[in-house]
C-alpha cells in the first residue's frame, strides 16, 4: 500500500508502471488491476475555472488516505493499492489524483477502485479554491457521483 500527496505534477502512467514494477511477492499473482486518474477541467458550476489551489492539512489527509486504502484492503482481497494526490496550483487537464487496485479478479479490482475514488472524494480532508476570470471561489466538498 502506497500513499502519497505532491505539490508537482506527476505522469500516472509512469506511476502505475513504476509502482507495479517494485511489488514485490505479487508477480504472477494477480490478474487484474484498475486504475482511475483524476484531471482538472475547464468548467465549473457554470463558469470557466482558469487554475485551482488545492489546499490540504499534511498529516491529516495522508491519515484519511491511508485509512481508506487500509479499509479497501480489508474489504476485498487486494495484493496492493496506490494512491497519489496533487496539492498546490493546479491548471485545467492536469491529473489531480491516481488510485489504483491490484487483485486477482476484475471484479474486485473495480469495486475497490470506486470505493477508493468514491471515498476520498467524500472524505479526505482537500479543499478547493478555483480561479475564475470573474475572481476566486472557494468550492463546497464534492459528492461521491461528481
């Protein structure tokens, strides 16, 4: 299990590759795995958004984070879970978040992820403040189903 929140941007594909490549104990051992990647969009409420800063407290969103990973390895019989979530400025079509699930079946490796995204949209500790042409705003905590 591997958590991790970053001020610079990263490539989740590269991540993905990296991360799977270092498991160790897991070759031949699972067969599926399902990532989701999280990017930043031009659009909000109705409103272009030029850039966003996504604030957090350190140590407590790395805790609720790895909370949920932990509680997504209880729950289904994952060989490993990734998550890594930007912090800072942030610009339109660059990734926010990773998460991603490794197990032996598909069906638990989606599960998991949704569960993983669903959660940590839900419940980690982030809060966002966009920048608009008109100025700033600050955004109310996103639903499990934005």
């Amino acid at each position: 299990m591997f958590v991790e929140i970053r001020t610079e941007a990263f490539e989740p594909w590269q991540e993905l590759m990296d991360f799977q490549r270092q498991m160790s104990g897991v070759s031949g051992k699972y067969g599926a795995t399902t990532a989701f990647v999280g990017t930043m969009r031009d659009f909000n409420e109705g409103n272009e958004v030029q850039g966003m800063f996504l604030e957090h407290y350190p140590r407590m969103t790395e805790k609720h984070l790895e909370m949920i990973a932990a509680e997504a390895m209880q729950r289904w019989e994952l060989l490993d879970v990734l998550i890594i979530h930007r912090v800072g400025e942030i610009r339109p079509d660059d990734p926010i978040v990773l998460v991603a699930a490794w197990t032996a079946h598909r069906a638990a490796a989606f599960e998991a992820a949704r569960y993983l995204i669903e959660e940590l949209k839900s419940r980690a500790p982030f809060w966002k403040k966009e920048s608009l042409s008109e100025g700033e705003r600050w955004v109310a905590k996103n639903t499990p189903a934005d």
